[in-house]
C-alpha cells in the first residue's frame, strides 16, 4: 500500500466520507490510518479500537487502515463486523476512548468512510476534522510497531440492552426492518431476548441494499415496513439505517412518523420520571415537539444540527434524552451515550407494552403541524455561506425574529422557515413548518425565493 494524498472534499463536517475506490480505497485508508495513529500519539494515546460495516469495501479499508494505525505504533482492537453503536459502546466496555469505525451510514452503496474519536472528547466533528486533513497532508507520521487484537462485543452488547430495558405485560406486535444493513449482525439475538411478537424483514446482510436504500428517515425507504405493519396488524414497525444509529417509526395505523413526534412521546415519559427534565433537540425539529415538552413540565434545549454535535452535548451537559430530526437519538438515564437505533426502537416498545394505549393515540395527542421535508438548493462551496449571511442581514434589516443557532431561523407564531449550510454538499437547506397548509405554502414560497434572489448575486 502507499501513502497518497486524500482528496480534501472526503472530510465533511462529521465524518470522512466518499465514493470507492476512486475517492476512498486501501491507499487513502491506510494513507488516514498513518496519520490517525500518529495523531493519536501526539494526545500521549496507544491504543485505538477499529470496526467496519457490512458494506462491499468496508473490511478491505478496515485492514488497510488497521494497517496504516499498526505501523506509527499504536494498538489496534479489531471488532470485526459491528454496527457504530456496538463500537461506541466498546470504548466504554475496553475503556479506550479512540475508536475509527468504517461506514458510509445511510450512504449509497458505493460510498464508504470513517467515523472516529481521538480522544474522551467525542467525536471527530468540524474544525478539528479540517485540522485533521491537514495533519494527514504533511505526512509526518510516526513509525512503530503496534500491536493487533480482536474483541467480541456481542455479548457485552446484549447485556447492556437486557439490563436497559424492561418490557412490560403487554405483549406487543413488532416489525422491524433491516434494510439488508449492519443490524443483520445482531437484531434477532437482541429483539428475542424480550417477550415480543416480533417479524423481521430484510434481514440478509447483503451491502447492494437490494429491496430499499438504508434510511429509514426517507418515507419512500418505509413503504415495505408500512405494508407488513399493516398486513399483520402490528402495533408498531422501526426501520434501521445502514449502520445502526438512526431508526424510522411506523405506527399501528401505518402512519410514517417523524423523529421529532417520537421524540415527543418519549419525552412524557423522561420528565415525567426524573428530577432533570431538559430535553435536548435540533434547529429542524417540529415545534410539537418543544410544545409537548413544555406541557409535560419540560425545559426544550434548542441546538444545532449534527449528530455528533448533539450527542456531545448530551453527554458534557448529562442531558437525559436528546436527538435530531435526522434519527438519531441519545439516552443517558439507563445506559451510556451510544445513539443506538435499537435501543431507541425497544424504549418506545418498552411505553407501548406497559399501556392499553396503542402508538396512533400517543400520536394523536400531539399538537399537528405541516412541513416540508428539507429541502437542497445548489449553492457552490465558496458561495453558500454568503448566502446564509445576506439572508441574515435581510432578516435583521425587516425586524424578523430569527434564531441563529444553526444558518437562520426565521420564528413567526404560527410557522418557521431554516435556512443553513448544508455541511455534505455545495448546497443550502431549508425546511419550513407552519399550522397550516397555506401558511406553510406562503413562508416556503417567500423564503425559497429569497435563497434564489441572493444565490444569483
């Protein structure tokens, strides 16, 4: 293998991600591993845990990159086949806290990358992913020899799931659907550990994604799941992603819901129970969510999106409970902070099976609101953030009332628009929400226009 220069568009703005083999291969990953492994020595850390998903080229670039870590020196503990949950959970069961796992999550099936930490501080995430480029680029590696393990997560895993969860006397109907992912490694052994009614499809691990692409937050990758639900009358049905961190939920109507609706039950039942009740959720999230929070005795924490943005919030501020709208979810009230789609599928189970309610009554209690799926505009790199910033002035300039967390809020009493930088693409975001249909058509329609107005200049 050589050491090459990487193709600086493969680090975003949480992860490095790219097409194989022309962006990502064995050369730019065990190129990433020589510099991660010395990175890592330059932080007084020897020792490193690797995992890989179930995608075509995940385990040659695991080896590869296993390889480029080895040679600076610093120990390798091989997982093996894991979903990034597993491997998150692993730093905690290993105590190890820098990790590199291999993955594209929801990603096409030709894309691959990695997701990774340094150190205690989380994950790898904006600045430091640049700064990380540019140590990778001056190639001042340090030579060595480290040595190879391998760990079996597996067990530990399931441990930490039956201790985490406690279903009750209800026994409920589930669907879950695989998506032919990484969960194919360990959901049956994790579901039939609880007195379930469970059926699952999609189970084949097989990367070419055949009956659905992995991302159960697109409604188009749910239909399947709906169709079982509803021909077996199930009380609910969760897809999983590519890798295991994010979920999609059907309810026992057949209604596809969003992750900030089961957000907004879960969150009845995290204040309702604990001393702490601040709940943790991002920029696009519904504003049924921070209104069933408040009617719940809550304290909603608006923040940014991202998930690894999000998930250390919740663990440097010890939230209770936090996610984005994306699907990823954070517990922290039972088991450490993994963003685990499973786990987050059987605590909604965990609800149902203690109540004669069924999940569409749950559903049916929340304040309803119309939104836009988020929504792509093609802005260049080196425009877009201008963009975001003219658009703020406008903002200031016309006295709306914005919130700037993230890109720019616009907040109205009965709708919002988000306008931000999309941090994958060259492109701008936006999503809108309103109470009703043409409150929703006239803000998206005023505001789409203005991105096109100042994208043009």
């Amino acid at each position: 293998m050589n050491i090459v220069n990487p193709n600086k568009e493969i680090f975003k703005a949480y992860d490095i991600r790219g097409k194989y083999p022309n962006e990502i291969n064995k050369d730019v990953a065990y190129t990433i591993g020589k510099a991660y492994g010395s990175k890592l020595l330059s932080k007084n850390k020897t020792k490193c845990i690797v995992g890989y998903d179930n995608r075509y080229s995940s385990l040659e670039l695991s080896l590869a990159l296993s390889l480029g870590i080895l040679s600076t020196g610093v120990d390798v503990m091989s997982l093996g086949l894991v979903t990034t949950p597993m491997c998150l959970y692993a730093k905690e069961v290993l105590n190890i806290p820098s990790y590199i796992m291999v993955t594209a999550s929801h990603n096409p099936k030709d894309d691959n990358g990695f997701k990774f930490s340094f150190d205690e501080s989380g994950n790898v995430r904006g600045k430091e992913i640049e700064e990380f480029y540019n140590f990778t680029i001056k190639k001042e590696f340090r030579e060595g020899i480290g040595n190879f393990k391998r760990y079996d997560i597996k067990n530990d895993y399931l441990k930490l799931f039956k201790r985490g969860i406690n279903i009750g006397n209800r026994k409920i109907k589930v669907v879950i659907d695989l998506a032919n992912g990484t969960t194919s490694c360990i959901a049956r052994r994790m579901f039939e550990q609880f007195d379930l009614d469970l059926t699952i499809i999609n189970e084949e691990s097989d990367s070419t994604f055949p009956n659905h692409h992995p991302d159960p937050c697109v409604e188009e990758n749910q239909f399947q799941l709906r169709d079982k639900v509803l021909e077996l009358n199930a009380d609910i049905g969760i897809g999983f992603d590519g890798d295991g961190d994010r979920l999609g939920v059907v309810d026992n109507l057949g209604n596809i819901l969003k992750t900030d609706i089961y957000m907004a039950i879960i969150s009845q039942f995290i204040i309702t129970n604990n001393e702490d009740k601040r709940i943790l959720y991002d920029v696009k999230c519904s504003n049924a969510l921070k209104n069933e929070i408040v009617k719940w005795g809550g304290t909603p924490i608006c923040y940014r999106t991202g998930a690894s943005y999000t998930m250390s919030k919740v663990i440097d501020d010890n939230i209770l409970f936090g996610g984005e709208y994306s699907g990823h979810i954070y517990f922290n009230d039972r088991i450490p902070v993994i963003g685990s789609g499973m786990y987050a599928a059987l605590r909604l189970i965990e609800i149902l099976s203690k109540t004669d309610k069924k999940l569409s009554e749950f559903v049916g209690s929340i304040d309803k609101y119309y939104s836009t799926e988020e929504i792509k505009i093609a802005s260049p790199n080196d425009m877009k953030n201008k963009v975001i910033d003219e658009i703020k002035k406008y903002c200031v300039k016309m006295r709306f009332k914005i919130d700037d967390t993230d890109g720019v809020k616009i907040i109205r009493p009965n709708s919002w628009a988000l306008i931000r930088v999309s941090n994958t693409g060259p492109n701008i975001t936006a999503r809108f929400e309103a109470d009703s249909e043409d409150k929703l058509f006239s803000i998206k329609r005023e505001f789409i226009n203005l991105i096109n107005y100042f994208n043009k200049k």
